[in-house]
C-alpha cells in the first residue's frame, strides 16, 4: 500500500511561496533529488503542476544536478487533480472527476510514496484523512502572509522526526496523531 506524504518548503510563520523562499540551496537540493529518486510518483494540484513544469525543459544553465533532478521528474508517474485543465503533459494523468476514490486506489494498488504537492491540494486530502505523513521543511524567512502550508483543516499530529539540512533548513516529519 503506497503511502501519500506532503511536503513544502515554508517560512517560520507557516507559508509557502517558491518564489519568495527561493531555490533550494545545494544541501536540499541534493536530498531533493535523492528524495526525488526513491518515490513512486507525485500527486499535484493544478497550480503546483504548472510551477512543477518547469522541469519539462532543459535549460542551458542548469547544472548537473539540474539536470539530474529533471531527468527524475520527468521519468515519474504524476497524477494531477483539476477541473479547469483540459490536459497535462507527458507521463501525467489528469484526475477530474472521483478524486477520492481514485486516489484510494492509486494508495491500495501501488506501493512506497506517492509525493503530494500543493496546499489547497493537501486540505482537500486532509479532511479526507488521506494524508500519512507531513513533511515541513522550514527555512529561516518570515513571510507575513500568502498561503499556508495547512490550508484547512488543521490536523492533530506527532512528530515522528527532525532533520537539519545544509546550514538553515529543518525538515520535521509528522504523522496524523
């Protein structure tokens, strides 16, 4: 049984906004790639996946583990839930319509962990207590404002472990309590 895990980057105060955090340093971006590597797929919300397509294209100035990092990307299944796409790109799957009971099979038929990305994503999956674990990964910004990493509701939770990644990010991993 696969096992669905959301995880974002976010300030202090509780916010996620990739443009406003920044890209990841090398310490997290290399546990990135490996996280990257070890997952069945990654479930994303529409606006997730349009920032997450970035990936679809090399750059010239990527370097390696850019590379790298878009190379795993694109060679793993994805699962995009939304009502306004008509279509996704390639290796995705648009999921429309019964997204609960889609996703309950996807989590019954395959194994490991299925990456969930996007806050209004994961409340939705929240109140369906479809999510296994949380991943927060906290850089040290204070935002202010823009949209919480627990979009609703806010679920009780244990805290099963703590990881400090490069110089000033700490990853804490949660499980529904």
């Amino acid at each position: 049984m696969a096992k669905l895990v959301y995880g974002l980057n976010q300030s202090l105060d509780g916010y996620v906004d990739h443009m406003k955090i920044g890209p990841p340093g090398p310490a997290l971006s290399r546990y990135f790639l490996a996280q990257a590597r070890g997952v069945t797929g990654a479930l994303y919300g529409r606006r997730m996946y349009e920032i997450m397509r970035y990936w679809d294209d090399d750059l010239p100035d990527w370097d390696a583990e850019e590379r790298d990092f878009a190379a795993v990307w694109r060679s793993q299944p994805k699962w995009v839930v939304s009502r306004s796409l008509k279509s996704v790109g390639p290796n995705s799957i648009l999921i429309a319509d019964d997204v609960e009971a889609v996703i309950r099979r996807l989590k019954a038929e395959l194994d490991g962990e299925i990456d969930v990305a996007g806050p209004n994503l994961a409340a939705s999956l929240t109140s369906l207590d479809l999510i296994d674990e949380y991943r927060l990964y906290i850089h040290p910004i204070v935002l202010g404002h823009g949209q919480p990493f627990f979009a609703a509701p806010r679920p009780r939770l244990r805290l099963l472990a703590s990881e400090r990644i490069g110089d000033d990010v700490i990853q804490l991993t949660y499980v529904p309590a």
